[in-house]
C-alpha cells in the first residue's frame, strides 16, 4: 500500500513539473517572438557617384549607386535621386545593392543627393552630395522628371504619380512641340494612366508641364459560378447525356449498317452533324466550360521592387528626341 502511494506522488510530481514546464514555454514564446518583431534594424551606407555627358546639346548625369548593410552585405529595396531636395528618378537595387540611373540636367549647378528608403531588415540612409553642372544649350527641348521618385503599393490599390516635363531652350522653337509620355518596365498585372496622355510645349514657353499618372495593380481573385448557374448546367448536362448516350448507340448501328444498305449514308452522315452540333452545346463549348467551372481567376499583381521608366517623345517629322526618367515601384 506504501509502494502505490509512493508511485503515485511520483507520478503527481511528475504531472505538476510537466504543467510548470508547459506554462513556462506559453509564456516564454510571446516574449521570443516579441524580441525577434522588435529586432533593431541594420545600418546601411548609401554611396553614390556621378558622371555628366553631352548628349545632343543637353546635359545627361549617369548617377551609379551602391547601398550595403553594416554586414557588408547589399541591401535591397528602392533608392531615389533628389536635387536640391526636389526628387527626380528612383530605381530599384540589384541582387548586388547596385542601381544607376541617367538624369537629364538643365543648364546650372545642380546638388545631387542619393536617399535609399530601407526595407524590412535594413535602415534607410543617405549618401553624401555630389555637385554637378549641365551646360546651356541653343537646341531646344525638354527633361523629364517623376514624383515621387518611389512609390509602395498593395495589390489591387493603385498610387499617383507627377511627371513634369520643364522645357529648354524653347525660344529656340519655329512650331510647337508635341511631347508623348508612356511607361514601361511595369510587372504582370499592372498598368500607368497619363492624363493626357499628349502635351504640347509652345514656343518661348518657360513654364513647367505637370501630367499626372496613376499606377494601378491587381488584387487576386476567386470567382465561382452562381448557384443559378450551377442549376443550369446540372439539368442541362441531364438532357445532355440523354441525346448523347442513345445517339452514340445509334452511329455506331449506322457505321456497322452503312456497308450492307448504301442509302444509309446519308442518313448517317446527318446523324453524325448533329452528333456534332449536340458536342458543340456540352461539354466542348466555351460555355459549358464556364458554367462548370466558373471565370478564370485573376492573379495579383506579384511582389518585388520594380524600376518603371517614364518615357517622353517628340518628333518634328525628321528626327525623335526621347528623354526619361525611372521610378521604383515596389509591390509588398
């Protein structure tokens, strides 16, 4: 008798160490999944170099940048170029933390700053400033800036963007300009609106042209057939399947017959057209398909960070002038 009650203020012992040790780990989890949340984000560097060029009489600045985290591993995410302050390009990193980005520069001094934004593991920085200069020009023309220079979206949400268009040397021109903005690099899924689309530069015009732009991106969905449809298709398949079983006996008849009684080929072959005809309302139907099995589902538009570009084209019917500038989409 000793023994069992022995044994059993083991056993009980055992049970209460088994539920201190339970409670302790309930209670331990939300601490540790507090702490790895609360994570301090990692230092980064931001360095960025800057080489200017002439291209047809205007000034381009081929801007190089390059982020890394304190581990000295690079980062990731979007970066965006400012002068002065006022953004004009971003684009997105590389697997290696590298960007570069060409930025059309009007006559003046220009003060170039890098700024990357951060991502999930890294803390944003800037980069030191570089001075650069574009140089006066007689041939006229235009640059092309975007803001903002990044932009973050949801699937299924859009974002606005402002495009300017600044006008160079315009008194320079005989007839106006017409300018056309469109965007590419954009991911599956997405789409840019300009309103409008065409601007037109005139004559000595000094005066910035702002177009806004929208990007949209596509949320997933999962549509299924109503139960209406879902009625529908069930009594049609019944009436479906009892012209098609018995007419499936009745050719095969006629296939075996048609040897022995030669007039029964045309009667097979109309039997065979409706065949046909009876497969072209079922199951072989586009209908039939959609009824069954309902709309196609739309994907979302996928994560990543994107580099967009931002065109912008004249043509005075010889020649094209095309400038640019890039922003970074970034798809959570």
């Amino acid at each position: 008798m000793m023994e069992q009650v022995h044994v059993r203020g083991i056993v009980c012992r055992g049970l209460r160490l088994e539920l201190v040790a339970a409670i302790g780990i309930a209670l331990a989890t939300p601490a540790f999944a507090l702490a790895a949340s609360t994570a301090p984000l990692q230092a980064t560097q931001t360095a960025m170099t800057v080489v200017t060029h002439d291209q047809s009489g205007h000034t381009q600045a081929i801007v190089a940048l390059t982020v890394t985290g304190e581990d000295g591993q690079p980062a990731t995410g979007a970066v965006a170029v400012s002068d002065s302050g006022i953004q004009l390009a971003g684009a997105a990193l590389n697997a290696q933390g590298h960007a570069s980005l060409t930025i059309s520069l009007p006559a003046g001094s220009h003060s170039l700053r890098a700024a990357y934004n951060g991502d999930t593991t890294h803390e944003g920085s800037l980069s030191a400033v570089a001075e650069a200069s574009g140089q006066s020009s007689s041939t006229p023309g235009f640059t092309v800036a975007v803001a903002p220079a990044t932009l973050t979206l949801t699937p299924g949400n859009s974002g606005p963007v402002t495009t300017t268009v600044t006008p160079v040397n315009a008194s320079a021109l005989t007839a106006p300009l017409f300018v056309t903005l469109s965007c590419n690099g954009l991911p599956d899924e997405a789409t840019c609106t300009f309103t409008p689309e065409n601007i037109e530069i005139q004559p000595s015009q000094t005066t910035p042209i702002t177009v806004p732009m929208v990007i949209g991106t596509q949320a997933a969905t999962q549509t299924t057939a109503s139960n209406s449809a879902s009625s529908t298709r069930s009594a049609s398949s019944s009436i479906a399947w009892a012209f098609l079983l018995p007419g499936a006996f009745a050719l095969g008849g006629l296939a075996w017959a048609v040897r022995r009684r030669p007039w029964l080929n045309r009667l097979s072959l109309v039997a065979l057209l409706a065949f046909v005809t009876m497969l072209g309302t079922t199951g072989c139907n586009p209908r039939y398909d959609y009824l069954n099995h309902g709309p196609t589902p739309a994907p979302a538009t996928p994560a990543g960070t994107y580099t967009i570009t931002v065109t912008a084209q004249s043509s005075n019917g010889v020649t094209a002038t095309t400038n640019f500038a890039t922003m970074a989409l970034t798809i959570q």
